[in-house]
C-alpha cells in the first residue's frame, strides 16, 4: 500500500542573529573593521595620588566593574593587550604597555591626572641649588680662533667645576656651564675684561631661554605649586612667587626650566588654553623671561668710550636745576608724564583683579 508522497522543506542555513557586522564587533572590539581589524589593546588607565579623595570621588563611582570597561559598553578592557592588524601579517601581539612614542598633549593629560586633585598642605620645596644649573652658564666673548676645550676649561676650572664646554672659533666665542651660580658669579668678576692670547675677553651670563614669567596668580600660589604646576612640562630648575617687602604675593613668579624646549611647551599651551593652578577661575598668563644681569650692574670699563655720544653726555656733571630755569620745567614736565604712565599703569592692574 502505498501512503502519499511526503513533502520535504528544503533546509535552510543558519543564520547569525546578530549579523556578520554584528558579529565582528563582538569579536574584534577596538579593530578598525573589515579586513583591516583586529584585536587592538588600549592603554590601560593609571590611578591618581588624589583618586581617593572626596573631590575626585564622584569619578570613580564604576570601579566595581572590571578595569577598562564603561557603563554598557560591552567592550573589553582597555589595559589588555591583543591582535592588531591591518591586514595580512601586518599586525599582530600588541601589549598595552609596548605603546610607541606618544604625544606630548598625552602625556600633559597624564601629568594633569596625577596632580588635578586637592594640593592642600604641599610639602615643602628644596632651596638646595642644583648643580649646573641654567644659571651658572656663561658666555666668552672675543676668544681666539684656536681656543681649545682644554684652554678653556683651564681659564675656568680654578672657580669651580665646569661641564657642557662649546667652542665657535669660526666666530670667537665660546659657552661653558659652572657647577653653582655663585662660582660663575665670581669667574665672571674676575675674567671679564682679563687679556688671553692678545684678546680681551668679554664675559657675560649666558641667556637662559628656557625661563618664563608666570603673571595672573591668585594670592594662594605658593613656590611649591607653582613649581608642581609647571613640572608636567618638563623638569623645573627653579619656581619662585615674586613677593614685595613684606612677603606678600606680588602675583607673578618665574619658573626656570632645564630645557629651552619645556619653556616654549608651557609658553604655546597656555596661549593656546586656559590653565587654572587653582579653584579661582583665573587663568596665568605666560611671557618670556629674561632675568637681568644685575650682579656686577654696569661697570665703567663697559662703557664705549670711543663713541662721540660718551663725551658729550659725560662734559656736565651731577647738578641740581635752580628753580624757574629751563632745565627744572623740562625736568617737572618729564615727572608729571612719568607719573602719569604710572597712575594709569595702577588702574589697569586694579581693574584686571575685579
């Protein structure tokens, strides 16, 4: 007896509920999609020395969930390393630790993280000054074109020790780094002007360059957070809060940093954004600085005294106008603009606090 025929369905294939994007997103978080994916491990997160802290506290509320993972994201963590590829064997193991170079901006951002919490009771500052210090450098002018290291080394090893000798024979000069400021300061004293090899040497402080003007501070910067504030641009020398006779703010400091290349980093980020070194929304504002070779002052021997101008300006004395001559009313004149300058110069400074 033969039953009627029994239909068959035709068996379809699987299909992926999520879809074949879908299914590479779950797979190949952090790739770059298509061929070019991969695994990619991020850089895992480093905690901060104020993480802990009742103002930083709203930010970690998520610590419970595995390290690098957000809020529903789905991702894996950031920190673990993994494939990355952009196809064929291009790619492969990846630790979050074996980064590359990075950017500065990443690396300020990283810096910032570590010292953007509470800086109540900052410990104190070493005065202790560092050895071979951007100020201790000198510069020797009108040296001869033969000069070598080691004649140099020899007119200045007497004051102290010495590093970082240059020669530029080509144009007579030379710069050399004593190891304290205070020894550069008397090697100056006593060589600038001094005869070597038929020349007159000139002796002069080098230029720093690597040093700016911090101005706009609230009255609650200290050295210590000045110094702490500008450090994540890169090693500081020296930070001090300019103060007036009795030891209050003047609310403007100078920061003195190893490298010429920090200086110009703090100077470009803080024109180009805001940069508060505390709750005041204040920003600083940066200059170049360039600290005045006062020490010695301006001896007569510097003087040019083959000019014209020397003699004429040397034939009259110190002197008294007497009253009523053409000399006291041009000098009262020149006092009441100079006073002038200054009484608008105060407003402006009063009106910048309000």
């Amino acid at each position: 007896m033969s039953g009627a025929p029994v239909k068959t369905e035709p068996k379809s294939e699987p299909r992926e509920t999520n879809g074949p994007e879908n299914h590479q997103n779950q797979h190949n978080a952090g790739g770059r999609g298509g061929g070019r994916g991969g695994f990619r491990g991020g850089r895992g997160g480093r905690p901060s020395r104020f993480q802990g802290s009742p103002a930083n506290r709203g930010r970690h509320e998520n610590q419970d969930r595995p390290e690098g993972m957000e809020e529903g994201d789905g991702q894996p963590p950031r920190g673990g390393g993994g494939f990355r590829g952009r196809g064929g064997f291009r790619g492969g193991f990846r630790g979050g630790d074996d980064r590359g170079p990075r950017s500065m901006d990443d690396r300020l951002t990283d810096k910032l993280m570590s010292i953007g919490g509470p800086t109540i009771d900052l410990p104190p500052s070493s005065n202790v000054e560092k050895k071979f210090a951007g100020r201790a450098r000198l510069y020797i002018g009108n040296v001869t074109n033969d000069l070598t290291d080691d004649d140099l080394n020899g007119l200045f090893s007497a004051y102290g020790e010495t590093n970082e000798l240059f020669v530029n024979r080509e144009k007579n000069f030379a710069f050399i780094r004593m190891d304290y400021r205070s020894n550069a300061e008397k090697a100056k004293r006593e060589l600038d002007g001094s005869l070597h090899k038929g020349r007159v040497l000139k002796v002069r402080f080098a230029p720093l360059g690597a040093s700016v003007k911090v101005k706009n501070l609230t009255p609650w910067v200290s050295n210590e957070l000045l110094e702490m504030s500008f450090s994540i641009f890169g090693e500081v020398e020296r930070a001090v809060v300019i103060v007036d006779e009795r030891g209050n703010s003047k609310r403007e400091g100078v920061v003195e940093f190893a490298r010429k290349n920090s200086a110009l980093a703090a100077l470009r980020k803080c024109a180009e954004g805001c940069y508060f070194l505390t709750s005041s929304l204040r920003p600083v504002v940066l200059e170049p600085f360039e600290p005045a070779d006062d020490a010695d002052g301006y001896p007569e021997k510097n003087l040019p005294k083959k000019s014209s101008d020397y003699f004429k300006a040397r034939e009259v004395g110190p002197r008294l106008a007497a009253p009523g001559s053409f000399e006291f009313e041009y000098g009262t004149r020149w006092k009441q603009l100079h006073e002038l300058y200054k009484q608008k110069e105060e407003a402006l400074l009063r009106e910048m606090k309000l």
